[in-house]
C-alpha cells in the first residue's frame, strides 16, 4: 500500500477533495463526517486520560466537578450524539447503548440520513489499556424528508451504506473509513489536533496466515466450524500449507484493522449459546463488512453475504466471517461441506 509521502492530507480536506471528485455532491455529507471526527477526538482524549484517572484521584462516585463519573462507553455515547443532533444533516441516531432509537431534538433541523454507531467496541479491554474503538454507519433515509427518521430509515441492508468507518484507539489512534470509493486510513496528530492521511487506497492482502477467533468456544461451535480451525492451525505438506498463526485481541475494531492490513480471517461464529452470534449486525457487521470489501475483502455470514442481510431488528446479531478473500473462501469451503 502506498504511503502518503509528499503531501499532508488532513481528514477535513480529504473529504472536500472526494466530494468535489463526486457529481452531485451538496458538502451535507462532507460536513457530517467532519462533525463526527470531533466526537473522535473528545473520545480519544477521554480514552487517553482513562488510565490516570485514578492517580489523579478522580474516580469513586464524582469527578472534580462533582459530575457522576460516566463509563467510558456512555461517555462516548453521550459525545456522539451531542456532537451530531444540531448539524441539521441527520434525522435520527441509534448507538449500541440505547433501545430504541434517538430522535433529533425538536428545535434543530432534521436531515437526510441517519447514523448508527457503537460508541466503544472492546469495552472490556478498556481497563486494560489494550485497543479499543467506535465504530459507524451512515445511510441516506427513506422515509420522506423533513419530518423525524423512523426504524425504516436504519432497516436497510448494509450494501446501501454510503459510508462507514471506525477509530482505533491503540498505540496511535487511526480513523479508517470509506465513502464507497476506496478505504483511507488517518493517523492522529495529537500535537496539532488532526487527522492526517497515513494509509491511501489500503487493499486488503489476497491471502493472510493469520486467524483471529476466540477459540474458547470451540467446544459450543458446530462440526464444520471445528473442521476449519484444526485444518487453520495445521501444517499440511501436501497441500503446501502451513499452520496459521492466532491473534485474538477481544476488540473487533482491533483485531479487523489488523486484518484489514495483515490479511487473514476474523470470525465471531455462531454457537450453541449465541446460535445468530454475538455481533450485531447495523453497527458492527455492516460498516466493518463495509470497509473490508470496499479494501478488496470479503464478509459472509456462513449462508450470505453480510451486506445483503435483510434487518428486521435494530440490534439484531449475525455470524461474521470477514477479511481477505481466499481466507473467507477456504471457510465457507469448510462450512459447506455438510
Ligand atoms: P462491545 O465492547 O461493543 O460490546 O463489543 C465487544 C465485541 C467485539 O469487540 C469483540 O470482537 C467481541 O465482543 C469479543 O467477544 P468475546 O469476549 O466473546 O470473544
Ligand atoms: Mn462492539
Ligand atoms: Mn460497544
């Protein structure tokens, strides 16, 4: 993948360079994603102050301002929302952390899309200092304009996305994302409080050695399933094939990024516990199906492909197998075979 080297690219005149390359672009979206970057950054520096927090004294029940100190994960649903109901670009929300979904207050303008988002995925890395990340989607309405978003407006099916991404907060914090033409990846500067083009155009390998699954639920997964795991992690001389190596680091945002770059597979199967998986679909599956296709990936839910999944619920789950294309045939291979 080529890196950026003659030019700063930040997100902001990205986003204006794609809108002009598009015909018919009105700069609504291109100021959507702005508004969203902000939220990224509030996060990002809530995630970085999260492992001082106790040294600073600030934890128990209130922090200096004799505020409640929120769950980092609230805290960032919180951040998001507030920093896109007044945009007048979106016309309802809906985030892992709420049931139903968000309307947009009534005194600011309703727009043409609509946002789901999980707002921390890994949530139980965060008192770990290990990556952790918020993960989006964006979709243009359906129901007339003007009035507030409706369920109908979030039930599509994720190849209707027009564009989804994450931010990883890790060792450096990057917000990979597409608009349908291509995956670009920013590394944030913190010293000047951007996001800088660091990853142009990233394709995915064609082939990784690397599977990523929490194989503690091998005994809950069915027949095939298994068959593929020990095949993955088995040398075969006859088919020239050596054994893959494991990285599971318990975030999906983490352990698709690395994916997304190495090449290999990641997999949340079902199993007889979670028997439609433990991945929900609109703001996990999709927008990260999403960006790996879009990289030249795949992403499949062991019948279909993800992006064509019909919703009926907002936080309905599904299977997820999700990366270079090789890697997800060779498990539908095992999966099929009855
Ligand atoms: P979240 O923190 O948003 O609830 O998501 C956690 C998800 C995902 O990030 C990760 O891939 C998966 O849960 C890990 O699940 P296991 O602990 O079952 O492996
Ligand atoms: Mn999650
Ligand atoms: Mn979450």
């Amino acid at each position: 993948m080529p890196l950026v080297s003659n030019k700063v690219v930040t997100i902001e005149r990205h986003i204006i360079e794609q809108q002009e390359r598009s015909n018919g672009a009105t700069g609504d979206f291109s100021s959507l994603l702005r508004d969203l970057t902000l939220a990224f950054k509030i996060i990002n520096r809530e995630v970085m102050q999260a492992g001082l927090v106790d040294a600073l004294g600030a934890t128990g029940t209130e922090n200096i301002q004799g505020e409640l100190v929120q769950k980092l994960d609230a805290f960032a649903d919180t951040v998001i929302f507030r920093a896109m109901d007044h945009g007048g670009h979106l016309c309802a929300m809906a985030s892992e952390e709420n049931e139903n979904i968000l309307p947009i207050p009534k005194q600011y303008r309703c727009g043409k899309y609509v946002l789901l988002f999980d707002p921390l995925d890994g949530s139980s890395n965060i008192d770990v200092n290990v990556s952790i990340g918020t993960i989006f989607s964006i979709l243009r309405r359906i129901t007339p304009e003007d009035i507030p978003g409706e369920m109908e407006d979030f039930l599509q099916p994720g190849y209707k996305q027009i564009a989804a991404g994450y931010t990883i907060y890790g060792p450096s914090t990057m917000l990979v994302y597409t608009a349908g033409r291509g995956v670009y990846g920013f590394t944030y500067d913190p010293s000047v409080g951007e996001f800088i083009l660091s990853h142009d155009d990233i394709r995915i390998p064609e082939r990784g050695s690397i599977y990523s699954v929490n194989e503690g639920n091998y005994h809950k997964w069915d027949r095939q399933m298994q068959n593929y795991i020990d095949w993955a992690k088995s040398d075969i001389p006859e088919e020239d094939k050596k054994a893959y190596s494991l990285r599971y680091i318990g975030s999906m945002v983490a352990d698709v990024h690395r994916t997304l770059l190495y090449g290999g597979v990641f997999l949340y199967p079902a199993d007889i516990k979670s028997y439609k998986g433990k991945l929900r679909l609109l703001y996990e599956a999709n927008p990260m199906s999403f960006v790996v296709e879009q990289a030249g990936g795949a992403a499949h839910d062991g019948k279909q492909r993800v992006l064509e999944i019909i919703p009926e619920k907002l936080h309905q789950r599904t299977p997820l197998i999700v990366g270079s294309p090789k890697n997800v045939e060779e498990v539908e291979r095992f999966l099929n075979a009855g």
